[in-house]
C-alpha cells in the first residue's frame, strides 16, 4: 500500500492544512518512505501540533505509531488521519505525570505490536491536573 506524501497537521471540511493554516501543503520527506518500516515508535503529546505532525511524519515513513496524550479525542482524529493515509496507529489517553498510567500505555503499545523501539517524548507537565 502506497502512503500518502502529504503531511497534514490541521483538517477541516475534508481539506488538509499546515500550521500556519496554508491549504493542501505538498510534502516529500527527506527520509527515504520505508526509514522505519516495522518499527514501533511512541510519540507522546500526539494529539495536536508538533506531537500530531511528528505522528503523521512517522508513519508516512514506515513506523507503527503509538499516539499518546490526555485527550482521547484528538487522539483518535489523529490515528483516524494516519490511518486514512495508509499508516498505522493506536491511541492510548495517558497523562505522563502518572507512573502507573504510562505503565499501562506501554503495556498497551506492547500488546498490539509485540515491541518498542523508539520514543518522541512531546509531551508537556506544565499544566495543571483536574
């Protein structure tokens, strides 16, 4: 299956957008496609901006990308993107200041595809819990 080469980090109406909101922004990665074919690769704070590009970047080259952040449903709009390109992705909500929440995510990365071999770390700790 062929991947799609635009990254998109914004959609809206079914239209792609880049951060400063251009439309369609056509995008050939200086990586060759297949840099992490079979690699499992979390990126947490993958919900929005450079968490969510970083996302759609990673699997356009290949990796099966752990989606990782608080809100579960900007999570799964991501992985539905990827998903729509020709990657492949889970979603799994997870605060990153909770030891026994990030336990089950990687259990949960772990369980669907049997290993872990990188990890973006995006996410921030600077606000507050509710």
């Amino acid at each position: 299956m062929e991947r799609n080469a635009i990254v998109a980090c914004r959609r809206e109406n079914g239209r792609r957008y880049d951060l400063q909101g251009r439309q369609e922004m056509p995008y050939q990665s200086v990586f060759r496609p297949d840099l992490f074919e079979g690699q499992t690769i979390i990126v947490t704070g993958g919900g929005s901006g450079i968490g969510r590009c970083t996302a759609h970047e990673l699997a356009a080259l290949g990796a099966n990308v752990a989606i990782l952040g608080r809100t579960m449903e900007k999570l799964v709009e991501v992985q539905r993107e990827i998903e729509e390109d020709g990657g492949k992705a889970m979603s799994h909500a997870c605060d990153i200041r909770d030891e026994a929440i990030v336990v089950g995510a990687i259990d949960a990365v772990l369980a669907r595809y049997g290993r872990i071999d990188g990890l973006v770390n995006n996410a921030g700790g600077n606000f507050e819990r509710h």
